[in-house]
C-alpha cells in the first residue's frame, strides 16, 4: 500500500473523465484475507487517530460522498472503512428518494440539514448528485415528479447546466468555510453487478437487499456512464476532488478508499491540543479532591 498512487484514481478537473476506458479491477493490494483484515485495521486505527484530532480541533468538518451504480459495494465500504472509529464523530447519512417535504424546496435543501458539524466526518451514501444524475437518466422526474416552474425544464441541458453550477458553488462554499468535500465514484463492471444482484436473489439472507427496480435500471447502464461522465467533469475540482475506484474485488475497493481518506485527511492542518505543563500541574491538585467525594 506504501507505493499506492492515490493521483491514479484522482480527478479535478485538470483532465477529462472517459469512464470506459477505466479499470473497474486492480491487481490485488493484499496477499490473502489475512493480511488484508490487517491492513484494514491499520487503516481503520489511523482514520481514527485523525478523527480524533478533528474533534478536538473543532475548526473543520469533512465530507465524504459515495456515488455508484446499484450493488457496486457503497454500505460495505462505509462499513468496513470506518470500523473503530469512535461514532461520536462520524454522522453517516443515506439519501432515498425525496419526500414530499423535501421535494416542496429546493433540490438542494436536504443536503444542506444534513451536513457535518465541526469536527465531525460526514458521509454521504448516495446525495445530492443523484438530482444530476437519476433526473438525467430519467428527465421525467423533473417535469412529472418534482415540483419545478415549467419554465425551467423547458430547456433541460440549460437546467442541468445550473445544477452543476449550483453544486460546484456549494462545495466552494463549504471548502472555504472549513468543510473540505471529496468524492467517490465506486465503479463496478456489469459482469460483477450482475453477480451480485443474482447473488441477493439466490440467497434468502440476502433478499432484503434486492429490489425489482435495480433489474430494471439496468436497462439504462450506458445513460448512468454517460450522466456519471458529464457530472463528474463539470464538478471535479482541485477544492473537491472526484476519486474513481474500482470496484469489481470489494476488498481492493475498501484499502484504496481507506488509504484516500487518510491522505486527504493529513491535508487539513489540524493536530491534537498541545499540552500545557501549568494546566497539567494544576489539574493534578483535582485528584485529591476526586478521591475524598
């Protein structure tokens, strides 16, 4: 994993997107399950070394966003990844589809209630990237579904046009206020997701995983590789990278987004407090007090 070149997977902007012409498989990074638990473990130690000084620096938040087609590995990651690390400074939100609350503002307005307060780590499964890439796919929801002047979605190249706009505004926002955005792109081949999805159905444990419609979306593999494509270069940016990983062998997947994070997270100049000697020496004289209660 040290000579892991993370920039290999990283996009902002600089050089376009092909997504075909993306591995979704990687030689391994482990040498048997063995010695990928363990590696998984040092990474999981070192996110929460980090997480912890994030908390106690209380100057910045930090967002993490998974995209990805259906049974490309989004909940695993986020589980895996993020084993051990103390849960009072992770808030992980799933986005499902919008409710009738949500769908009466804006379409960036749930997105907005569920960010991360300082010295928290935020995750995003799925988010408000689905309204450019679902609603492009489908552009009926837009005109039939959500509730939009009609004089928006007359011109729906200029609609998305505003949206991405709209999102590459946010995550300026947000870097600029103390909350650094990175994204993952988990790409899975069609082959693998077949596997898995037949893998759901055969196995009863399994079943609460399936749903009808992921057979169906299939159906539309190229428009999401095409929406996905055109999203990700009008909003990679130096301040909010987009990470596309592959995501055919799950537990490749899962080092290579744990070894991302910990780089991006050694980016942000946050440290533990520093300990100071006359505090120190005066909270000592507390432990007999403590003692005699």
């Amino acid at each position: 994993m040290k000579d892991l070149a993370i920039d290999q997977f990283r996009y902002d902007g600089e050089k376009k997107l092909k997504i075909k012409k993306l591995p979704t498989k990687l030689d391994n990074l482990y040498d048997d399950k063995s010695h990928y638990e363990t590696m998984l473990r040092q990474q999981a130690d070192e996110i929460d070394k980090y997480q912890d000084q994030l908390y106690a620096n209380k100057r910045y938040g930090f967002l993490i966003v998974f995209q990805a087609l259906d049974a490309a590995g989004k909940d695993g990651t986020i589980k895996h990844v993020f084993t051990g690390t103390n849960p009072t400074g992770v808030k992980v939100y799933s986005f499902k589809q919008p409710t009738d609350q949500e769908l009466d503002h804006d379409f960036l307005w749930r997105s907005w209630r569920e960010l991360p307060e300082r010295g928290t780590i935020g995750i995003f499964n799925r988010s408000y990237y689905e309204e450019v890439l679902v609603t492009k796919v489908h552009p009926e929801i837009l005109t039939d579904s959500q509730r939009i002047p009609e004089k928006s979605t007359k011109d729906l190249k200029k609609l998305f046009e505003h949206r991405y706009e709209a999102l590459r505004d946010m995550e300026k926002f947000l870097h600029y206020n103390g909350f650094p955005v990175i994204k993952f792109f988990l790409n899975v081949s069609k082959d693998e997701q077949a596997k898995r999805l037949i893998d759901r159905i055969e196995k009863l444990e399994k079943n609460w995983k399936f749903a009808e419609s992921d057979v169906k979306e299939r159906e539309f593999w190229d428009d999401y590789h095409d929406a996905y494509e055109e999203c990700i270069n009008e909003t990679a940016t130096d301040k909010a990278p987009w990470y596309v990983v592959p995501a055919d062998d799950k537990k490749n997947m899962r080092l290579i987004v744990g070894r991302i994070i910990i780089e991006e997270l050694k980016k942000l100049p946050i440290k533990k407090p520093e300990t100071d000697a006359d505090r120190f020496k005066e909270l000592q004289k507390l432990i007999p007090i403590i003692q005699a209660q």
